[in-house]
C-alpha cells in the first residue's frame, strides 16, 4: 500500500441518508469520502493492496460508482480497466445478463471482446448489498471469457448476507 501521511477513520466520509430512495432504506452517501483527497487515495490504496501482486489483467468497474475506484486501483495494481454497463451504453457488440432485485429484474452488458485471451479480472464496486449484481458481473465477465479472480469493495452491507453469492476472494474495507 502506498504510503500516507496518516491513516484517516474512513467511516467518518461516509453519510447516512434516510429514506433514500424510498421509505424505511438508510443510504450510504460515498460522495464526502470522494471528495477528500487523503481519504479517497487511503480508501483505493486499502482496496487494491489484496490484490496487488494477484497478476490481475483488468479491473472491471461496475456501474456507476464502481467506475470511479476501478480507475485508480487499477493504477495502483497495473492493470487495464474494463466496464460493466447498463444497457444501451457500450457501443460495440456486447453480451448481457439479467438478474432479479428485491424489487423486480435488472440487465448489465460488457463488450464480448472485453477479455482477449481469458483476462484475469477483479471486480470493483462501491457497496455490496445483497449480492445480485455483484453475482451477474461476475457471471457476465465469464460469459465474455474473463476468469474472475476476485472482488473489492468499498463497504458491505453484512446484514444482507451478500457475500455468500459471490464464489472467490471478497474484500471489503467498510462493513455495516
């Protein structure tokens, strides 16, 4: 891990929003822990030290948040970064996966070229919930011939029991 000035409580950066988007749900806010540079640099250099000599090949960012940490761990592992979308994002030929919610049904897509030569892949993303787009990422990286090696996450959500939809290494830095 890169070295820091000094360390920062991390949960400090994250806010809580209640009844957001709906009634009865408590968000978590990342956006003041983007904001500060010290925590945001602790925050990657803590997500991506698991993985920093696991020869990962790209880093995939899940939409949208994940875009945003995928970049510069993939920096810091030496990587090349690759996208999951929503769909109708990706401007080549793609393949998708839809995956049931709490609440109904989503679809995520990544180009079918994405992983030449079957890619080590680590997966980023902002929180992990209960687990359905983590587990259709991953699905949908193996379906484009990516092997996933592993997961970081900023914060899991470990009352919604998330973790147990995802088969391989699972980091996480926060946990609720």
């Amino acid at each position: 891990m890169a070295s820091l000035p000094h360390m920062v409580d991390l949960y400090k950066y994250i806010v809580d929003v209640p009844d957001f988007p709906e009634p009865g749900i408590v968000f978590k806010d990342i956006t003041p822990l983007l904001a500060s540079p010290e925590a945001f640099l602790q925050a990657v250099d803590e997500m991506a030290d698991p993985f920093t000599d696991s020869n990962v090949d790209i880093v995939v960012g899940i939409e949208s948040r994940g875009f945003l940490l995928a970049g510069s761990i993939a920096e810091r592992i030496g990587s090349g970064v690759g996208l999951v979308r929503k769909p109708g994002k990706l401007p080549r030929k793609t393949v998708s996966i839809t995956y049931d919610l709490e609440y109904g049904t989503d679809s995520l897509e990544i180009h079918e070229d994405a992983f030449p030569g079957g890619a080590s892949v680590l997966i980023v993303d902002d929180v992990l919930a209960t687990g359905g787009t983590l587990a259709a990422s991953s699905k949908l990286i193996e379906m484009a011939g990516g092997e996933v090696v592993g997961a970081t996450m900023l914060m899991e959500l470990t009352f919604l029991n998330g973790r147990s939809r995802f088969h391989g290494p699972l980091h996480a830095i926060l946990s609720y």
